[in-house]
C-alpha cells in the first residue's frame, strides 16, 4: 500500500480579501505535497475557510451586507488565489458547510458528554482580530500585539472546556523533539505551559446570531477557533469517512507563527478529550514582511497576490518566497528583488540552460536527442535531507546549484568548438545537458511546476517522478523543441 501524507494550511478570515501573506503559507504547503507526490506518497492537500468568526459578521456589517452573501462573496477571492497560484489542493473546505457544523457539533457534544465542559462565568479581555480570550499578561501597552488594538472587556456566562486537565500530557508531548516545527517554537509553547499553567478555555460566545450553534444551548455559538481547528478532521468526513480513515492523523498542520498556541496546545487537547489521534507535526512558518514594513492595512502595502500573478506569472511568486525565506523564519517580500531574480536565477539561470541545451540539439543533432552518457552529477542525498529537515529555502538552492553546474559545464565543454572537431564527445555534451533537463524537471516540479511540466513539453516526455532523477534515462532519439522562452526579463522595479 502506498504511504500517505495529509497537509493543511490554516484556515483564513474572509473578513477582507487575500494578501501576500496568505500566498506565502498555500505556496509552502503546495510544496510539501507536491514533493511528497514525486515521492510516490498517496497526498491529501487541504485549504480553506474560516466563516463563523464575528469578525466576519462584523465586516459584512460594516460593509452592510448580509453575513452570508458577505462571507459568499470574499471566499471567491480565496478559492480564484489557489487557481492562480496553481495550488494542487485536494479540497477547499468552508466552515459553512453542513457537515462541518454537524462535525463540530459532534465533537462538542463528545467532550461535554466526557464530563469535560462545564458551565461558568467569564470575565477578561476578548481580542476580535485574534478571535480569542486575551490576558492582561500579553498585552503590550494596553494592546493585543499581533493587532495592535485595546481587547475588548467581557463578561459572561459560558461554557468551559477543562484544558487544564491535560497539562502533564502537554507538556509530555511539547517536550518530544519533532512535534512542532522549527524547535524553538515548540520549546515557546512548552515554556508557556511550564510557566503559566493550562487554564480552562472558555468554548462558547454568547447571543451571537452568526457561527455553530451550541448542541445543548441554543443561545449559545461554539467559539470560533473550536469549531475551525476541527477543519481538520471534518474535510475528510470525520468519524467514518474513506478519506478520515485513510489520511487520519495530520502528518503536518502548517501554520504562520500567531497562531502556534491554538495549534499545539488547544488542538492536542481537544482531541485527547474526543479519544481522537493526533497530528504528527505542527510546521510553524514566519511573518512576511512587504519592502521591510509589517503587512497592513493602513500603510497600504498589502500587496494583492492575485494583481501580482497576473503581472509576473504564479512561477516568479512561487520560487521568490521560498527561495528567499529560510523556512520558519520571518522575510521580507519586495518586487524589486522579484524583479531582480526573474532576470538573474529564472532568465538567465534556468531559462539560459534551457534554451541554449535545446537550441544545440537543434543545430547539431536536427532536434533529437543524441547517444551519449549523462557526465553531470547531482547529490539527491543532500536534497532530501533539505526536503526531510523542511529546509525549503535549501532544497531550492541545492537544485539551482545544479542548474548552474549545468550551465557551467557548457562554458567548460564549449560545444561549439567540439562540432568542429568531436562527435564523439559532443553527443555525450549534449546527452548530458538533457538528460540533467529532465532530472531538472523533477526537482523543480514542487516549486515551480508550470515551468516543469513547459520544459517537459519541449523534451516530448512526461514528468518523472522520484525513481526517475537518476542519469541516463532520457531515450536517444527523440524529438525535442527549443520552442519560446521560460521567463522573459522584465525591468527592475524601483
Ligand atoms: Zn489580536
């Protein structure tokens, strides 16, 4: 039986529509799951919708609309981003959809009938840009961090979920090496624990007129992270569903840093209650940041991912952000260096190598591939370690270390002069640049795969899979095309 592997990305607000940031985290996932596919694994990639937020309902207020028309018209804007940025997404889940509230139900009724909600009184700070019960503690100057505005005071009756019931085996599971990804995030979360203790979590709002009802209260909605974290195992049709069975548990929930809390603490503690595996890894990415500057609505540099797209292509975007950010850490985004690395590494790296290797096979050999030995070398072993360890940013760069070796070996062998005098050796010349094209193919697929399969196209295959990058597979023979350009060089931005 094939080795599966199930990613999600979070789910986003549909309170305004998609920037940058949120590009980043569905480009990483798609990533992994296509690596993973070239890997031979059975993949299941899922992103999404969080709808049931209040502060959903309070920009479509805002925006005097109904919730729902509201909600229904922003998350085109999110689903039109996973076909732009040519996701190869499984499902879109939104948690409108029936069976997810019944899901989420469920499991709500699960952990009250296990004894662990109780009913009390609330009182504190609510953050509505977080969605979440904020303390005194996490303020920075009177203000939420991430959002940079004063929470709100609340106090009312709800409904608890007893998290601090499970805090031995939080910190038993924060403490395993592995379970949140890069380390320190997890020893963030772990410390956090250690220091303050698991409270219990408030898990309802009160006379709200938008989100999951309560089961046993109808004048009550299941808090909002309770119900999105549940995204998760609803998609794939929890408890009894093919996919559940199949893909259950998560073997990465990828994440941007703000919101490591709901995913390795409250999550884990929501499903030991409901007897519910865990994932196997939370993979916590950092913060994009837009010309040096924090992503914000009022300094005007949310930069439109989709206008983006149609200006550059889904490719440049895709290959920019993980080459340039290390994975895990915090980056900065600008068009000049997108710019700037469509003409250097993409026109002149892998554009170059392509046409040049093709136009000779159509100058010495009338297009078809000739006889010859692969004589370049690739250390497979280096890149999946970069793959295993989630050192995309390396991975990426161990694969352009080749294409430049590539393009390197031409100004070495120098074809040109070895037409005038070697055949011999200039059929392994040429043999060698396209059968390493074709291993190249393969590795650039999960980064950059409408570039991979164009390339595919010009040398009249298909695309290989991780069986195939080894040399000297290409078939002698057959038909290539030199055909347009890869990448155009655009002029520098400013
Ligand atoms: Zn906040």
């Amino acid at each position: 039986m094939k080795e599966k592997y199930y990613i999600t990305t979070a789910i986003d607000y549909v309170n305004a529509k998609p920037h940058i940031g949120h590009a980043y985290e569905k480009i990483i996932a798609d990533v992994l799951a296509r690596w993973n596919r070239i890997k031979g694994k059975d993949v299941f990639y899922l992103t999404g919708t969080d709808e049931n937020a209040q502060k959903n309902a309070q920009a479509a207020e805002e925006a005097k609309k109904d919730v729902k028309k509201f909600v229904d018209e922003n998350v085109k804007y999110f689903i039109d981003l996973c076909k732009k940025l040519n996701l190869s997404n499984d499902y879109f889940i939104r948690t409108t959809e029936k069976r997810h509230i019944k899901i989420s139900q469920e499991i709500f009724s699960k952990v009250l009938k296990k004894g662990d909600i109780y009913k009390g009184t609330y009182e504190g700070l609510y953050c509505q840009g977080c969605e979440a019960f904020i303390t005194e503690k996490e303020l920075v100057n009177g203000k939420c961090p991430e959002h940079n505005k004063e929470p709100r005071y609340i106090k009312e009756e709800n409904y608890f979920f007893k998290m601090s019931k499970y805090e031995n085996q939080m910190l038993d599971l924060l403490s395993k090496p592995g379970f949140v990804f890069p380390d320190y995030r997890g020893k963030e979360m772990y410390n956090r624990v250690k220091e303050e203790g698991l409270k219990d979590l408030c898990v309802s709002r009160k006379g709200t007129n938008w989100g999951i009802e309560l089961p046993n209260d109808k004048g009550y909605s299941i808090y909002v992270w309770f119900d999105a974290l549940i995204n998760y195992i609803s998609a794939l049709d929890y408890p009894d569903g093919e996919l559940y069975k199949k893909f259950w548990p998560a073997d990465a929930h990828l994440i941007g840093k703000g919101i490591n809390w709901f995913h390795s603490v409250i999550w884990p503690t929501m499903l030991m209650s409901a007897g519910i595996k865990l994932p196997k890894q939370i993979v916590v990415h950092g913060y994009l940041t837009v010309d040096g500057q924090k992503i914000s609505k009022s300094l005007g540099n949310t930069i439109d991912p989709i206008k983006l797209v149609n200006k550059y292509g889904a490719d440049p975007i895709r290959y920019v952000l993980i080459r340039d950010i290390p994975s895990g850490e915090d980056g900065d985004f600008s068009e000049k260096i997108l710019t700037e690395k469509i003409n250097s590494e993409l026109a002149n790296g892998l554009g170059n190598l392509i046409s040049r290797s093709l136009g000779m096979t159509e100058k010495y050999f009338e297009g078809r591939v000739p006889k010859g030995k692969n004589l370049i070398k690739f250390d497979l072993d280096k890149l999946n370690e970069h793959f295993d360890k989630i050192e995309l940013h390396l991975a990426l760069a161990e694969t352009w270390k080749y294409i430049d070796e590539c393009n390197k070996f031409v100004e070495d062998k120098k074809p040109w002069v070895l037409a005038k005098e070697n055949d011999k050796e200039l059929s392994d010349v040429i043999y060698s640049l396209l059968d390493s094209i074709r291993i190249i193919s393969i590795l650039i697929n999960p980064f950059i795969p409408e570039t991979s399969e164009k390339i595919n196209k010009k040398l009249g295959i298909k695309l290989g899979n991780y069986k195939d990058v080894k040399p000297n597979l290409l078939k002698q023979g057959i038909k290539v095309e030199k055909g347009e350009s890869l990448f155009n060089k655009v002029e520098a931005e400013k």
